[in-house]
C-alpha cells in the first residue's frame, strides 16, 4: 500500500523488492528463446545429446518435437513455429519448402539411416528376415509407411525379399518409428523393424541388420525454418549437425555418413 503522502521510505522492503521484481517480469522476453526443433524420431537418441553439446558450446537450449517426417512437415505447413526441421527423408524437406516454411538454400543431406529387425532379449530369434514368418512372431511393428521414411524402407525391404504376402497380416503400424521400437520393447509385438540409430547402444534386445540393398537409400535431410522465433540459432544448430563433431557423434549412433560429409 502506498502512503497517502507518497513517501517511500517508510514502506516495507519486502513490498518494494517485489514490485520491482513484478516490473522485470514484464520486461522484453529473454534475449535467446530455445532453438525449436522438429526432428524425425530416429534422431531422437541422438539429438537429444547433440543438444547438450549445442548448449555447452553456445549457452542456447535446443527443444526437440519428435516425431514421423511427413507428421512435422505438415504441421510446418500449417504454421509451426519451427526454427528447424531435420527429417528422415529429402522429399518432406521439400514439401516444407513448399509450402513456404522453410529457406530451400538452406537444405543439407546430413545422414544416411539404416533398418534392423529388433526383438526383446529372450524372445524369438531372428537370423534372417525369413524368420520373421516363424510361429512364434505374431506381431511386427513398423512405422507408418505413408508418413514415416524408416516405415517405408521396412516395407520395401520385406517386398523385395519376396516376404510381404506372407507377413502383411503381422504388420502392426506405429505412428513413428521410436513407436514401433516401444511396441517391441513392451511385449505388444514380437519384433520391430526400426532405426539403427536407436538401438545402436542398447543392450536389452538383439538386432538383425537388414540389407540395405533391399530399399531405397534413407538420405536424410535439413532446412533451416522463417517461422520460428530464433531463426539464427537454428542455422547454428544446423552448422553444428554438419560439423565434423556433429558427424562423428552421429556415426556413433549408426548413422551412416551422406555423400556431402564423405571427406569429414
């Protein structure tokens, strides 16, 4: 309460430190909001320690959405205020180029993905994609293949092995691909056909890597964003991705290296 006299001087310290608190917290916003980030959930293991590393060297937090390729890019059509987008395939990429979402000079091929067939420990045993047709799978998961590029590579492969007839009946369709790893590891599927990327340093199941001759290439690319609210941090982001650290910290998690980083 302010005295009828307007002197201050009497008024509790308490009342005075909160009113000025009270003035900063409708101040101008923080100078350098979270680098918003919509990634394809085969990323998810490693950019979420891509993030801390972005962190220690700028002092900028990264938030991650996570989530199916086609999902993101449609959601950026529609307005998300992403500063970047780093999808599991080109094509989505350019459909948010586009719609006008996303700056194409930007675009990079930063990684190239890989498939494997995973089952829980003590489960069945796959040693060939042939196996997948044994008694004891019931179920598969995959990632929606109209939406989600390691779906679609899951799919092809089992076509191309002459398997699909037989195991289109198992197929069980998760919305992403760090789904369909989850249905396996809860026991709602007896394998998944998901990223290497999020397997590659677990030690709870067994994998079969799947012959990448039996899909297309998963080139996978970035873009930089006009909607979000840190434009600059996302081209940051970005560069730390296609760094010679950014590349190696990916092959870590299985990621193969794309044409353009072949040198690094």
């Amino acid at each position: 309460m302010v005295p009828p006299d307007g002197d201050f001087r009497f008024m509790p310290a308490l009342l005075i430190s909160g009113a000025l608190m009270a003035g900063c917290q409708t101040g101008a916003p923080e100078p350098h909001p979270p680098v918003q980030v919509a990634a394809a959930a085969d990323l998810s293991l490693a950019f979420e320690e891509m993030g801390k590393l972005f962190l220690a060297r700028t002092g900028k937090k990264v938030s991650f959405s996570f989530g199916a390729s086609g999902a993101l890019a449609k959601q950026l059509a529609e307005g998300a205020p992403f500063d970047l987008f780093a999808a599991a395939n080109a094509g989505f990429v350019d459909s948010a180029v586009q719609a006008g979402a996303c700056d194409a000079k930007t675009k990079a091929v930063y990684a190239r993905g890989h498939i494997v067939v995973w089952t829980k420990l003590g489960g069945p045993i796959v040693r060939t994609l042939a196996d997948l047709q044994g008694a004891d799978i019931k179920h598969i998961a995959i990632a929606n293949p109209e939406h989600a590029p390691y779906g679609k590579a899951a799919r092809e492969a089992l076509t191309r092995a002459g398997l699909w007839p037989a195991l289109e009946a198992k197929i069980v369709h998760a919305e992403n691909v760090r789904q369909a790893l989850q249905f396996a590891q809860t026991g709602n599927a007896d394998a998944a056909i998901v990223a290497l990327s999020l397997v590659a340093k677990d030690r709870t199941g067994t994998r079969l890597d799947v012959d990448p001759g039996l899909h297309g290439a998963i080139e996978q690319a970035l873009v930089v964003c006009n909607q979000g609210h840190n434009n600059e941090g996302g081209r940051e982001f970005a560069k730390l991705v296609e760094s010679s650290d950014g590349q190696a910290l990916l092959r870590r998690y299985g990621f193969g290296s794309s044409p353009e980083h072949l040198g690094q």
